[in-house]
C-alpha cells in the first residue's frame, strides 16, 4: 500500500513536472521575444531618428557659429586721473564668415588703432564693473562692424583681462 501511495505521488510529481517546465519554457521565449523585439526597434530609433538628427544639428551650429578670430593682446595706458593704470585685454572675434575673416586679417591694422583708441579713452572705474566690461564689448563690436560691414562681428569675448 506504502507502494501504491508512493508510486501514485511519484506520477502526479512526473505529470507535474512536464506541465512545470512547459509553462517556464514558454514564459522564457516571451520574455526573449519582448526583449528582441524591444532592442531592435530602441536601435531602428536610434540609428534613424538621432543620427540624422545629430548631422543636421552640427551642419546647423556651424552655420550658426561663424569663425573666431584672435587678436593679439592690447597692452594700453588707461585715461585715469588718479594715476598711471594699465591694461592687458586679449579679445576674439565672432565674425559671420570665412569671407568676412580674411577681410578681417587684412584691416587687422585698422582694427587694432580702433580698439586702442577706444581702451586709452577709458578709466579703471569704467571697466571694473561688470557692466562697464558689456559696454566695452558692445562699443569694441560696434567700432569693428564700421570697418568690415554691417553684421560682420557677431559677437566679442574677453579672453584675457588684467588691470593694474
């Protein structure tokens, strides 16, 4: 009997077992199949939608950036009435083109007189604020814009800038 009931138990745990393995092979192939079917389409998106996305934005900021030109630094006596200061600024040039570059580098001497004539005119209470620093760039844009063209500077950055 001891023998009936152990043989009855080992059947039923068999005939379990099949339906076990079964169910946990075919939960393990959807689980496969999602995850297959998820990385291809996350690598179609990819590949597709952020490459040619990424292309267009580099062709688009370059467009956009222009070229940068650096000067060479301008040492200059400040027009101070309490004594002798000095001024070291470098600066460069955010200019629309590659055209708009080479006329630059051939008026680099025009440039040049026009942003020491600007510098010496102007006191160390002028340019310590930060304020004073935005108008210096905005009139150092506006003086070189009269000798390239209209446009020409889109932007001016002090690179170095020393007071003493």
């Amino acid at each position: 009997m001891v023998d009936e009931k152990d043989a009855k138990l080992e059947g039923e745990e068999e005939g379990q077992e099949p339906k076990k393995k079964k169910g946990k092979k075919l939960i393990l192939i959807v689980i496969i199949a999602v995850a297959v079917i998820a990385g291809g389409a996350g690598a179609f998106l990819f590949f597709t939608k952020s490459g040619g996305d990424k292309a267009a934005k580099k062709e688009a900021a370059k467009a956009e950036d222009g070229v940068t030109l650096a000067l060479e630094p301008f040492v200059v006596n400040l027009s101070d009435p309490t004594g002798t200061r000095f001024l070291k600024v470098s600066l460069q040039l955010e200019l629309s083109g590659p055209a708009v570059m080479e006329k630059a580098k051939t008026k680099s001497p025009q440039i040049r007189d026009a942003v020491i004539t600007l510098l010496t005119a102007k006191t160390s209470d002028a340019l310590i604020s930060p304020e004073g620093k935005l108008q210096l760039k905005d009139e150092i844009n506006i003086r070189i814009n009269q000798i390239l063209g209209e446009n020409s500077v889109k932007n001016v950055y002090l690179t170095d800038f020393v007071m003493q």
